[in-house]
C-alpha cells in the first residue's frame, strides 16, 4: 500500500471514495506509538544502514525492515528514503525524529527515575561517622538530614573527635571519616585546602607576651605540633595558657585574650585577627580536608553517603 501524506490521513477519517461508488470506511488506526518501533526508527536513520542498525539493535535485517513498515503504516506516512545506499529520512521522518527523540529520551528517564526509587527504598544499614569538630557541628548535621530524607532506611551516627585517633579507628569504630591532615598526607581523598594561621583579637597585644600564651588543642593533635614546632625553629618561647578539644572553647579564650590561638583559615571567627610575619609570627603548613571510608565490598550505604558527600564538600 503506497504511503500517505500525514496531512491527509490525519484531516479526513476514512479513505476517499473513486468517483462513482460508495465511500468505504478506512480500518481505525491506533493512536499509540509503540516506543520500540520508534527506537528502530531513530536506529536507522542515526546509522543510515538496515543492516548495521540491526546489529546494533541485537535483531535481524528483516525484522528492523518489518517494523520500520508497521511504524509507516501507523503513522501512514513513509519516514526513510529507501533505494539509495545511504537511507535517510524522508521530509516526513525529518519532522518526526525530534518528537521521536523526545519520546524515547522521556521513556529512559521513567526507567530511571524508577530504578533509582527503587534503589534508594531498598539500601539499608547503619554507618558510624568520626569528623573534626567544624564539620560535625556546621556542615555534616543539614547534609546528613538531607541525605536520609532520600535514603529513609540508612541510619547515620555521627561523633567527632580528633582525626589521627578516628583514622586510626576507621574500619573498627567508624566507617567513614572526615579528618584533617598536612596536604598531600595521603590520608583520604581531599575535600579542601586551607591555610592554618595564628589568631588574637584585634586589640590585643598577648602575641607579644614571652613566653607566648598559646590556646591549643591536648597534646598529639595535629595543629600543636604544628604550632608548637615552628616556635621552637623560631627560637619564640611558649607555655600552655588554655587547653580545650572544642574549637568553640579555643576561640572563647582567644577573644578573652587569655592567649593566641591557632586555626584553620577556612573556619576562623570573623571576631578574630589572623597575625602573620609582620606580628613576629613563623609561617605554618597547608592543611587538607579528606574523606576516608573502608574499602569493603558490599556496603552499598557508605557507598551512597561518600558519593553524596563527595559532591557536596569537594571544592
């Protein structure tokens, strides 16, 4: 049956009668495009070959050919230019392709977001998390929200501490750390980066006292080695004046001008003022922020936070 024009098949609903008889009513046609033909459709005119598109689409030659025809005869209008060594659309099939496409595209992403759903009902466990303190407290509490509000059968505890004593707990305490280190450490995947600076009030003078008041954290903590090392190479005298795990309760004394402090350049008080050479104060290292999980197959749910977190904190 030659092909039609889609103008004509869709203005009039029956065929049109040879002068002289009666007019005969044409058979219904359905108006459901079935995705399948429309995805051999796209096939071949993307491939340009019967016999490639049929690979492609793990079918053979005659039945991609078939049913291209049953998507023509539907449709009633001819969509590929046969006869040429290269097939290519017809001006018909040229204007059906976008809203092919479109349909194809809206298809895949029903699977998907379907998958996903099911995905995410079906992901369970619990997962332990050992931070340093400004994420435990700032950042990780509405990012942990969210996250279980997508995976309502995933159970996160979240502590923090210090992050040479949770990192040497990762696999037995926790299953995921987010710690702090000298950059390049190696420890886990970097989030980010930031300086480590020396920090007072703006009206106070404690950076000159001798020896020098220091606010830091207890002893084996990354930052009071670090701090504590570069005023023995500067030959600058300290002691002790204030002692705390919470940044909070460093910061409390610093204001008080108790003593001079040392922090993370990212996360400083904005009430605070960073002192540098020009204070007599010795440069400190880079610091990195990472991630580090156990490496155990089978634990979907970690799997899903670190890649949540990843693509929140990395910068």
């Amino acid at each position: 049956m030659p092909a039609r024009n889609a103008r004509s098949v869709l203005a009039s609903p029956h065929t049109p009668a040879t002068p002289g008889t009666p007019a005969t009513p044409a058979t219904p046609r359905s108006h459901t495009v079935d995705i399948d033909l429309l995805r051999v459709f796209d096939t071949v005119v993307r491939i340009g070959s019967f016999t490639t598109a049929a690979k492609a689409l793990s079918r053979t030659q005659s039945a991609v050919s078939m049913q291209l025809r049953r998507l023509e005869e539907q449709l009633g209008v001819q969509l590929v230019a046969r006869g040429t060594r290269q097939l290519a659309p017809t001006p018909e099939g040229l204007q059906l392709l976008p809203l092919a496409r479109q349909m194809l595209g809206l298809n895949d992403q029903l699977f998907h977001d379907v998958d996903k759903a099911v995905d995410k009902a079906e992901v369970s466990g619990s997962i332990r998390i050992g931070s340093i303190e400004h994420y435990a407290t700032r950042v990780l509490p509405v990012l942990i929200a969210e996250f279980c509000r997508q995976h309502p059968r995933i159970h996160v505890e979240l502590h923090h501490g210090v992050s040479s004593v949770m990192h040497a707990e990762l696999g037995a305490r926790y299953d995921m750390v987010i710690g702090v280190g000298a950059v390049g450490s190696g420890e886990g995947l970097r989030l980010t980066k930031s300086r480590i600076v020396w920090a007072s009030t703006a009206a106070s003078a404690t950076h000159l006292q001798r020896p020098l008041p220091l606010a830091l954290n207890p002893e084996g903590a990354m930052l009071r080695d670090w701090a504590t090392h570069a005023l023995d190479r500067a030959g600058i005298p300290w002691r002790i004046a204030y002692t705390s795990t919470s940044v909070t309760g460093l910061e409390a004394a610093v204001r008080a001008g108790i003593a001079v402090g040392v922090f993370r350049e990212a996360t400083i008080s904005k009430r605070l003022k960073i002192l540098g050479a020009k204070e007599g104060m010795p440069s400190l290292p880079d610091s990195e922020v990472w991630l580090a999980t156990v490496p155990l197959p089978g634990r979907k749910a970690v799997e899903l936070l670190e890649a949540f977190l990843i693509h929140k904190l990395r910068k």
